[in-house]
C-alpha cells in the first residue's frame, strides 16, 4: 500500500463538532450540540470512531496515536 501525505479532509478550514452538557437554573440536564462544517455522514462516521476509542480506553487497549485526549478535573463543591 502506498503511503499518502494527503490531509483526512480535504477542506482548507478546520471544522468542529462541540457537545456541552450543562444544569440550567432549573437542574435539568441541557445538551447544547453545535455542527461547524460537517455534513450528517461525516459526523455518524466520527462518532463511531470516538464511540469505539471509548470502549477501547475501558478496556486499556488505546496506544499512542494522533487524538489529543483531554480531561479536566473539577472540584467537587
């Protein structure tokens, strides 16, 4: 197989997906999704992805890759 350079995407800008969830005044569980640039096939793809990344960090099968993973602590009050 022939190795490419090529970017995954081929667009110039860089596009994102955020999913929020935070208590509103009430306590009730708001999800706030926001779609920059990708089109419903492209994100049903990429949360496959992040879904089966999950399962394998549970599992302790996740070795070094390109994924920038991120988790803030936060003090319990």
């Amino acid at each position: 197989m022939k190795e490419t350079k090529e970017p995954i995407f081929r667009h110039e800008r860089v596009r994102s997906y955020t999913i929020k969830f935070e208590k509103n005044d009430d306590g009730l569980l708001c999800i706030n999704k926001k779609n920059d640039g990708f089109n419903p096939i492209e994100l049903l793809g990429l949360l496959s992805w992040a879904y089966a990344d999950i399962l394998e960090q549970m599992k302790g099968n996740v070795e070094p890759d390109i994924v920038k993973r991120e988790f803030v602590e936060q003090d319990e009050k």
